[in-house]
C-alpha cells in the first residue's frame, strides 16, 4: 500500500532562498507543487528552536504543554544545563493519536530513543554514534546492508567545509534512494521525514553567498539535494497529498549578544571567580574527529570534561548575588527565591524586576550600525501554556527577527554585542541564524490550490490528522487548515474533534551518561552550544 500523505521536513528552509531559486528554475519539484497547490508563510514557536519547533509541528501543542523548550535546555531547579530527548515530551504525537494509521517516522527531532509505534520508527535525530536507531531494530540492519547509515545520519562539520558540502549533498542524494525504500517497506499510511541539510547549510555557508568564493553557492546546492531528494518521494507516491513544511526560517547573523555581560554591567548580575577547567577547555579545542576517538576510548574522561562543561553553560556567575541570568535559547530567568537553589528575588518583586530588565534589554544597540538587537520580548504567559509551564522561562528574547542571537560563549566581558566568534573545535563561525517565519508547501487531490494567510506550526499535526481521517484532540493549541483542503475532501471527511486523552506518550527510555556527552559534543560541533 502506498503513502497516503508525505510531510516532509525541511528544516530552516526560507522563501527568501526559496523564491529566487524558483525564479531561476533550481527548484523545480517544490516549484510544481506550489503551481499546482498551496503556499503560506508557517509561524513558529518562541523559541524558534529545531527540537522545540519540531515537536510543536507534530503535537499541535505550545512548549509549555509538550515541555521541550530546546535540545539543550535549563536542567529544571538547577544553574546548569542537560540534554532533553523524547523521554521528556510531555504530548503524543501524531503518530500515537491514530488507531488505524500505519507510520514511518523518519529522523524527527526528539524522537530518540525510539520506541514500537503502528509502522516503522527511524530516530537517527539525536541517536549517539553506534546506538540502535530503529524500530524495529531489524530494520536499521536493513538499511545498513543498501546504505552508509552515516548518510542517512545528521552531520557536523569534522574537517573542511568542502567536506562538510560534500557529505550533506551526499546524504541527501541517499536519502532520495531510501526514504521511498522504508516508506515502500515499511507498507505505511502516512511519512513523516526531516532532513536537517539545509540548516546546517545556511548555519556555515551563508556568509559566502554572493562572494567570489569556491563555497559562494554552497546554500543553493543543498537546497537543490532538497529538492531532488522531494522530487524523488514525489515520484514514488505520486497519488500521495505531499507537505512540505519547515520549522522556522533563516537569514543573517550580525552578531553574538552577551547578555550575561549586560546583567553583569547593569547590576543585575555578578561574576563570580574564575573556575575553568583548563583540562576541559584544551579537550573541547580538540578537533572533533579527536574529541570523537577520546570518547571512545575514555568514556570516564570524557563525562568528566562535559560535567565540567555543564556547569558553566549558564554563565559564571555567583548565584547569592545574581538576580538575572540568561540560557541558551535566548530564554531570560530570575532568579526567584524559593524556586532557584540559591534564589534572591522576592516573588511579589518579580514581576517589576522582570519589566525593568526587558526594558533596558530592548534599548541595547549594535555600535557598528546603532541597529536595536532585540525585536521583542515574550513573557512567559504570553506564550507558553500547560504541564510544563512551569519549567519554561521567564521571558524569551527576540532577536533572531533582527538579525542577532544570544552569545553562547558565556564569559565575562566589556563587550555586549559582537561579531559571531568562531566555534571551539569547528574553528568556524556562523553567518546565519533562525527567523522565525518558515514555509508551508502542499499539493495532492485533496489539497485546494491557492495561498494561505500566515499558518501557525501548531496547524500541522491536526492538518496531517484531518487528511488521514483521523479525530483531532480538543486540546491542541492548532487547527486544520480548512482552506488548504478542497471541499470535496471536507464533505466526504468531516472534520470531528474528541475529548483529548489523558494517555502518557509513549516511554522513550533515557540516554545513558555516554551517549548524552555524544549527543552534546555534536550540538557543539554545530555551534548551537559552546
């Protein structure tokens, strides 16, 4: 039986790449989908984060419901930071919202470790080298028999960017072989498949777009693998309703901005004395090829260098006389008593203290262009709503819309706004970061052709629900996109909500110690974390 529907992932991908593209006709499978169906601008979620956006796309649900604010997120209760995987995902996803709907899920973020789903789970997002993947397990052997399982992976840049260009068209042109074979194998309903190429593309390359450089084209070639490896499952399934969808958008990256260095400046936080870890520091400054052979060859080691690690992802601050500080993912914390381990804001304070900082942080400027760096603050009930509300932060902060991002480097400085420094082990800076406007593209017989208002990633799950027939839980913070689907499909398929399970998602187990320090030493050599 073939595919009813197909969503694929593209991950950061932009109709400002996306149009131009187009336009020259380098895109020509996403082309005659958008000429034959639907297009829209698809809003994000704050934060406009891979594994917190992903898992809003697939639930239907804000952060604060399905608890996954970031891959390496606040460790709750604590001044340090951990891994979160789907052990931590509060919400099912589509995938176990569905009675009679066969699945291949296919290397979506914070779906590690699988689990047994209807179908056919491929969870290499986030699986440490060497792990079982699959399930069934039987499956990942099948695939290692037709295919270089490290293609079919995500990857980070291990030596030159030339390499790192060449293993990402390499895994997409793989991908276009084995994602119709599993979909075909694996005899499922619906594919669900993210291929993260063109974010990681953009991260390092976007900064030779328009230059004479050997790597000045390097974005578009990806973006040209994406498109072969859609048109590929396109002609495989070509009865199928196709989604394309990315988590957010992406676009220059102007600058780091050091808002530990700006709490610290304006009395609302203090540094506290110097306790690196040289040890640690040389280890990190390794090449990752090294780093990677370390791990293998002493594990202890290496948990020790991350634990090191760990403790200064927040900043080094002393915490008895900080009121603020910042984490990874532009999220903004007090430091409230009784609910911090060393809190020394008053509660009936806090929300005064929290506008007087989100007011001075909105007046910070770029000295090179006297540009603001912040769009926008987002309180934390603004957004976030739920079970896990109460481990998300207290504000975010926007300026991913103008251009900057939060410093992951973390060190005291003079300095609050500077040009993006190169990444330990990568030697390499970004040039790009994310936007929080991502594209939806779809076409099929019951997709009604035209353009959308904006649609929220919220909109996908129950959309996905509404064209497999299936109920749409009640809860779900989205909504089926009425005006993609054409009448016809509406009136044989009414769309009909149900009270929402009080069911836990499914047990994803837990990373072990080593395959966390894995997992992170990967975030770092993509420069999410540093």
């Amino acid at each position: 039986m073939a595919p009813r529907l197909v969503v694929l992932g593209w991950d950061s991908a932009t109709f400002d790449v996306v149009d131009p593209m187009i336009e020259q006709g380098r895109l020509p499978h996403l082309a005659a989908l958008i000429d034959r169906g639907r297009r829209a601008v698809l809003r994000s979620t704050w934060p406009p984060m891979t594994d917190c956006a992903w898992t809003s796309a697939f639930t239907g649900l804000n952060p604060g419901a399905h608890g996954i604010f970031g891959s390496w997120y606040r460790a709750p209760g604590a001044y340090e930071c951990r891994y979160f995987s789907a052990r931590d995902r509060l919400a099912q996803p589509a995938w176990e919202l569905t009675e009679d709907v066969s699945w291949l899920v296919w290397n979506v973020p914070m779906a590690f470790p699988p689990v047994a789903i209807k179908g056919v789970m491929v969870a290499g997002y986030g699986a440490p080298p060497g792990s079982r993947f699959c399930t069934p397990a039987s499956f990942q052997d099948e695939l290692a028999q037709r295919w270089a399982l490290d293609d079919l992976l995500d990857r980070a840049p291990h030596s030159t960017l030339e390499a790192f260009l060449d293993d990402l068209v390499r895994g997409l042109d793989a991908q276009a072989e084995a994602l119709p074979w599993a979909a075909e194998r694996s005899g499922a309903d619906c594919v669900v498949a993210v291929w993260p190429q063109v974010d990681r593309a953009q991260h390092f390359f976007w900064r030779f777009r328009g230059m004479d450089h050997p790597l000045a084209g390097a974005v578009e070639r990806v973006y040209e693998a994406m498109d072969r490896a859609t048109g590929a499952v396109i002609a495989a399934f070509s009865d199928a309703d196709i989604m394309v969808v990315s988590d957010h958008g992406a676009g220059d990256l102007k600058g780091d901005v050091n808002v530990g260095a700006w709490l610290a400046a304006n009395g609302y936080a203090t540094y506290a004395a110097p306790t690196r870890s040289l040890a640690a520091d040389a280890a990190w400054a390794l090449p990752p090829a090294v780093r990677k052979l370390g791990r293998r060859l002493a594990p202890g080691l290496a948990r020790k260098a991350m634990g090191a690690f760990l403790l200064k992802q927040l900043g080094p601050f002393d915490w008895s006389a900080t009121r603020a500080f910042v984490g990874v993912h532009n999220d903004l914390w007090l430091n409230v008593s009784g609910r911090e381990p060393e809190g020394m804001v008053e509660p009936a304070a806090a929300d005064v203290l929290l506008d007087e900082i989100l007011a001075g942080l909105l007046e910070v400027t770029d000295p090179a262009t006297g540009e603001r760096v912040f769009k926008g603050a987002h309180r934390r009930a603004e957004v976030y709503s739920g079970a896990a509300a109460e481990i998300a932060p207290d504000a975010i902060l926007d300026c991913w819309s103008n251009g900057y991002r939060v410093a992951v480097k973390r060190d005291p400085s003079t300095e609050v706004v500077i040009p993006p420094a190169s990444l330990a082990g990568v030697n390499e800076p970004w040039s790009s970061d994310h936007r929080p406007e991502g594209i939806f593209v779809a076409a099929g017989p019951d997709i009604a052709p035209g353009s959308s208002e904006d649609l929220s990633l919220y909109d996908v799950a129950p959309t996905m629900l509404g064209l497999l027939g299936s109920s749409i839980p009640d809860n779900l913070d989205g909504k089926v996109a009425r005006d993609a689907l054409t009448s016809g499909f509406l009136e044989r398929n009414p769309i009909a909500t149900r009270a929402a399970t009080t069911e836990r998602p499914a047990d994803h187990g837990a990373y072990s110690d080593e395959e966390a320090s894995a997992v992170a030493a990967h975030l770092k050599d993509l420069g999410y974390i540093d």
